[in-house]
C-alpha cells in the first residue's frame, strides 16, 4: 500500500517501534476457509500484508478452520490464490487455527484448572435467556459450581465423543453482570460431530472463534491483531483468554478499524452463498459479485483495487462507500493500460455505394489516444460493407442529435466521411441497413477539401474483416444501494446483466487474451475465461461514464473553516453521503461535538490521528478538541507524520491536561516546544517547571496571601461576583500559571462568597 498520508494504525505501529516494544512486527490475515473473499476481505489484507511490509515485519496466512461443518479446501486455495493475486505473499507463513488443537485443548483445561471454565448442559436456547439483557444481569448456570476435577473429568469425555451434539459446551465463568455481553460466561468449546478437512475424525470437539484466536495470534507472536469495528466487544475477551494463562510476553494487542462497505452490493458471504446456491449469479466468480474471483474474472486488476483501498483510508468511522469511487479507481488504472480499439455491440449494417465492393482500404489506426504516453498502431479496413452502433443512427432524430440521419454527414473514427441517402427495411417497417456515399478526401479522418464541418464523430467496424464476438454488459448488482432484509434477493438488478451479439475489428484476434481495450464510447472490456479463438466473449469491466469524477469536479469548494466558523448543530452545511456518515458514526460513538466530527470527517490523516489518540486517551471530547484546534496548527502542509513527536507524546500531553498537571495555556506552550524540538510533554513540562500546583494547602496558602493583598476587593465580591475573575488572574500571576483554574476558582467562592 502507498503511504503518502498516515492512519491511526500507522501511527499505533510507529510509537510501539519508537517504545522499542517489539523487535519486529508481525500481523496475520485469519479468513475462515467457508467461502470466496469478496473486496471488504481486500481491505483487510491490504492493512494486514501492507502494514508487515511497510515495517519490515511479516504477515502470517492463517486459516481459521474451527467450524469443519461450513468449511472446503477448495475455500482455501481460493482465498490463497487471491491474496497472491492482490500482490502480497506470506513467505512461507502458512498456518491454520487446526495446527493449535492440542496446545488448544491444553489451554482450555488450565483454564478449568484454575477455576476459570466449567462444562454447561444448558441448551442453547436457555444459555441464550440466561445472559440477560443490555439493560440486565443475566442468571448464573446452574452447572456454574461444578468442581474442577468433575469439570475436567467432563470435558475428556467431551473431547473422547462420550456426548452428542448440543449435550454440553464448555464456557469460561467471568461475570453474568458484566456491561460487556461477550463476557457473560462466555462459550470456549462445542461439540461437533463432523470430519474436519484436514484433522478428519481427530477431534469432536471445536473452539470457539473467540478462544482459538487471541492463542493463535499469541501462539505465532502475532504483535498486532488487526480486526473490524464489530470485533471491538470482543478484545475484553481476547485479552482476558491471554491474561488468565500462561503465554509468552508480550501479548498480542488487538486494534479495530472500520470494514468496507460498499453500496449496490451485500459483503455477508452468507448472503454471497445464498446467491450462489440459488442461481442468481452463476457462481462464486460471476463477474457482477463483489468477490475478487469476481471482479478478477470482470477484467479489475488488483492495482486498481489496492488504489481503491488506499483512497477509502483506514479509519474507525463506519461509512458506506460510494460504489462510483471503486469504478472511478478502476477506470483511472484502466486508462493507462488499455489498448483503444473499435467495436461495434449492437450492430447496424452500413452499404457505402459509392465504394466498389472488392475494394479494401488498410488504414493505421493508434491504439492511445495523446494523453496516454504509450505508442502503437494497429491496422483497420475501410470495406464497402461496415457496421455502426443501431443508436447511432435515427430516423427522426431529435435536438442537437449529432450522428447519422437521413441527408446528414458524419466522420468514421480513423476513416471517412459518410452521408446517409437512404434505408432498406424489413417487413415490419424496421431499418435493416443503411446506404451512404463517402468523400475520398476525407481518409483517415481528415477535412474535406471544401472546408465544410461536421459535428459527429461514430466508430465503426468492417463487415468483411471484423471477428463476431459476444458482448456481457455488467452493472450493479442490487437496484438499491443498501439491500438489506431477509427479502434482499428481490432488490436484484434484473438488468445487472444484459448480453450481446456485435462485432469487434480484426486486430483483437492477435492480441493475448489478458489485453484489456477501451472499447471506444462503449467501456474498458477483457476476454472472458470462458471466450475462445472461435466464440469470442467480452465482459465489460467499467463504463467509460465517471460519475465519480464529475461528482468531484462539480463539488462547491467549501472555504476553510476557522474555529468560530465549525458548524452547530443547526448548521446548514451539506455533506457528501460518505463523509455525512462518517460524521454522524463519530457523533454517535464517540460522543465528540458535531463541529469537530465534521473537520475529522473530511479531513482523513486528523481522523486517523485522532482515532490512535484515542487508543491511548481516555477523554474523547478533549482528543478530539486538541487534534481539530491545536495540532492542525503545526501541520503546514506536511503529514503528520513528519512532526518530530509521535502519537505517544501527544497522548500523553492531553493526559497531562486530563489529571490536572496542566492547563491549557500551558499545555499549548509544551505543544509548541513539541512541534518545535520534539520530546515528552512531561519532561518539557518539568523541566521548564510548569507543573500545575496540587499541594491544595499550599494553594490555600497563595490564595489568602491574594485575598489580604485586595482586602477591599475581597469585601465587594458578594455584591459583583465578577470580582472573583480579577482574583483568580491575581493568583494564576502569583504561581506563574501553574494554579489548576478549576481548583482557584473554587476556592476563591468558598472565601468570598461563603
């Protein structure tokens, strides 16, 4: 992955390097074997894979092979070759969750051992009732006391097959109270009663994702455990698994981030297998899926998808991608690999009269258009016989139509110019073909010797030298752009496919079968797998429309925003859907005020910055106040990661604000020698003493020593409480600033108002 600007995560790997915390990073990539990966599995790879790379560490390929009764090899040689083809190798690291069972089972036993674990006979409905509710405690199991010894002895013979499925689980014994429902006596192992692809009938017993992952990751001395938004409950859990044996230190951290949504389409490979399994789409690589056999198979080469994933950035706000971004990404890579060439989809026959009928006329034609700095040409024949687009012709043209009609002239790309003079049609009225007469001044489009114009410019093909071909149209999958319900499969697009028999000039049938071509005024398109020299078939990859771009272009440029201009809550500022969404999730779930979600919401190096500042700050509103108004300040123009501090160091400033060691007038006096020089904001702090005073009876002390200074002051502060301002900057000039505002001013109004 590029990384021109920084995220939360990037910042997070950075401090635990600078901290000398680990010795080298690894990450890991843990797919369940139980399906395709779609483009939302892209990001995580991305992050996963781009992230070992950038910080010379490496990244494991582990298969989280814990339900063998969804899971196939042929899921995992899928999920292989599409991380090879994304462009990222995991250099020999190949494990799978199955390869742990033992050391697995070992741990879950410790657990039992200390206390920590007992087999529940409840059933699952009952252990579902029995956890209660957001809003309350949920019930002890009445297995919840069972000894350890009768414990154990229980769960060998769960491990031994003694049982059938659904008898008895065993669960750890945390907190039935606990605010975090995942840590409601959680379940650590089930029975299943399934060969295993791999283990075969080894094992009857599973864990669950919760626990087989945190010792997993711990296992292979993963550093950083990367995961989306949903797992965020989970990491209470991971780490208690973790801290409740006895695994090797450090333990793997766990870090959250945002996954991909994107519109027109579902990310739930239960929902993709659903489609699959029903016929909807021909299978797990039908070219209108979201999976990246699919996009692979419609023609998207993996560069285009990792520019996408790197312009949606990482962040913890949920948003839903516009579905238009990832075709502009796709078709801004295309633009510079794609061959031009001419065809024709819905063909309608062209007679030129005027040229003899053997005649054949060998014109060079370019394959890139100026702005593409590549070169070639390849060779098209200008025949009596051609074929247009159908729509490019009309018999009662409208408005400013501009192509071919009755009496009117247009210019063949890279041949002649043509004037229609008549029509044959079929019996139903329909034209069939057109007649023309062509200017032989004009070949290989230049202008006539007479100096007339023309306004249209059509493509073309010859109907003598051109190759049938069959033409798949792809759009968007779903009609609406957030399918969702049980029902979803009735939102299908049902033109999401259309197929169609044309033409395409001979030139094509030379070239390798992984050429991609913009088909001129049609769209970027690539051979299907299943074409061949004989029955030629073209998926279109991306329309040549970009409604991203013009979206962009066509965007009013909003002025900068200074700290008295950030919006209130009645603010008439309109935002684009995605960033709307992104300030509306920070809003939500992080309780900052909509004025600061909206600058971290269209701004997304703050936004990330802020995200790992929170990882280490407990004060949302306060992170986000001082990332949006103060550290922006320091940025001209340069990344944040140019700063000579780091995410630690400005954490730990606000947590100098947050116990009272500073105050703000001096925190920003740390913050500009920081910017400057760099170093903690503590040891600026000390060394220049302006630790705030805490010795409340030494504050006392200065406080009186004040009032019996301004003795007639003092007896006017009942009448003009405002008098208490004056005595609070006469004490805050006494200690040089280090006096806790808060703290004097409560004082004072206890001496002075009573």
């Amino acid at each position: 992955m590029e990384h021109e600007s920084s995220h939360f995560i990037r910042e997070i790997i950075r401090a635990d390097i600078a901290a000398g915390k680990h010795k080298q990073v690894t990450t890991r990539f843990p797919p369940e074997p139980n399906g395709y990966l779609h483009i939302g599995h892209a990001k995580a790879i991305c992050v996963d894979f781009g992230m070992a790379t950038e910080f010379n560490g490496q990244c494991h390929l582990r298969f989280d092979d814990t339900n063998p009764a969804k899971e196939d090899i042929e899921y995992e040689n899928a999920i292989a070759h599409d991380i090879q083809w994304l462009g990222f190798d995991w250099q020999g690291n190949l494990f799978h969750a199955s390869d742990y069972f033992e050391r697995l089972y070992l741990y879950a036993e410790a657990l039992i051992a200390k206390g920590l674990a007992f087999v529940c006979d409840l059933t699952d409905a009952e252990i579902r009732v029995g956890r209660g509710t957001v809003t309350e405690a949920g019930n002890h199991s009445p297995y919840r006391d069972r000894t350890v010894d009768e414990n154990l002895n229980l769960f060998r013979k769960m491990r031994d097959g003694a049982f059938d499925e659904g008898h008895c689980v065993l669960r750890a014994k945390i907190d039935m109270s606990s605010v975090n429902m995942k840590m409601r006596d959680p379940l650590l192992y089930r029975i299943r009663k399934v060969v295993h692809h791999r283990t075969g009938d080894t094992w009857q017993i599973y864990p669950f994702y919760d626990f087989a992952h945190c010792l997993s990751d711990s296992i292979e001395g993963i550093t950083h455990s990367f995961c989306s938004l949903e797992f965020d409950n989970n990491r209470e859990l991971y780490n208690w698994i973790l801290d409740n044996l006895d695994v090797p230190k450090p333990q793997p951290r766990q870090y959250e981030f945002a996954r991909l949504k994107l519109g027109y389409t579902v990310m739930s490979k239960r929902r993709l297998l659903q489609l699959v399994e029903s016929g909807r789409v021909s299978g797990w690589d039908d070219p209108r899926m979201p999976t990246l056999a699919g996009l692979r198979r419609r023609g998207v080469r993996p560069e285009a998808i990792r520019a996408f994933i790197e312009r949606v950035g990482v962040s913890k706000a949920d948003s839903l991608v516009d579905i238009a971004l990832l075709e502009h990404a796709i078709r801004t890579d295309l633009n510079h690999e794609a061959k031009r060439v001419m065809a024709v989809v819905h063909p309608l026959r062209v007679i030129v009269e005027s040229w003899h009928e053997e005649k054949v006329d060998t014109i060079d034609a370019d394959y890139w258009p100026h702005d593409v700095p590549k070169e070639g040409t390849r060779k098209v024949s200008f025949t009596r016989e051609l074929y247009i687009e159908r729509d490019d012709f009309s018999l009662d043209p409208p408005k400013k139509f501009r192509r071919l009609a009755i009496g009117r002239e247009v210019r063949l790309r890279y041949g002649y110019w043509i004037k229609c003079v008549d029509v044959d049609k079929d019996e139903s009225g329909n034209v069939v073909a057109i007649r023309c007469t062509h200017d032989p001044s004009t070949r290989a489009g230049h202008d006539p010797v007479d100096g007339r114009t023309v306004k249209g410019t059509i493509h073309w093909v010859s109907a003598k030298t051109a190759v049938p071909a069959r033409f798949a149209v792809y759009d968007r999958l779903f009609s609406i752009e957030r399918p969702d319900g049980s029902d979803f499969v009735q939102q299908l697009n049902p033109d999401s496919l259309t197929l169609h028999h044309g033409f395409v000039e001979a030139s094509v049938a030379d070239d390798d079968a992984d050429t991609r071509y913009q088909f001129e005024r049609q769209g970027y398109y690539w051979r299907d797998s299943e074409s061949t020299p004989e029955a030629l078939k073209f998926n279109r990859i991306v329309p040549l429309k970009d409604s991203w771009a013009r979206s962009q272009s066509t965007a009013p440029v909003l002025p900068a925003r200074t700290k008295k201009e950030v919006p209130q809550q009645n603010s008439a500022r309109v935002l684009d859907p995605v960033h709307q969404a992104a300030t509306d999730k920070l809003v939500a779930d992080l309780g900052i005020s909509l004025g600061d979600a909206v600058v971290l919401a269209e701004d997304i190096e703050l936004q990330n910055y802020f995200h790992a500042v929170c990882v280490r700050h407990n004060d949302n509103t306060r992170s986000a106040r001082w990332v949006v108004n103060e550290l922006g300040r320091f940025r001209d123009g340069q990344p944040l990661s140019n700063l000579p501090f780091d995410v630690v160091d400005f954490a730990g400033l606000l947590d100098l604000l947050g116990d009272d060691t500073l105050n703000p007038r001096l925190a920003k006096q740390v913050l500009e020698i920081m910017a400057k020089d760099g170093g903690g904001a503590f040891e600026i702090a000390e060394a220049n003493g302006w630790k705030q005073i805490k010795d409340t009876g030494a504050l006392q002390g200065i406080i009186q020593g004040v009032i019996d200074a301004n003795t007639e002051k003092a007896a006017g502060v009942k009448e003009n409480p405002r008098l208490i301002g004056f005595f609070a900057g006469q004490v805050m000039k006494a200690t040089g600033g280090k006096a806790p505002g808060k703290v004097v001013k409560e004082i004072l109004s206890a001496k002075l108002l009573g």
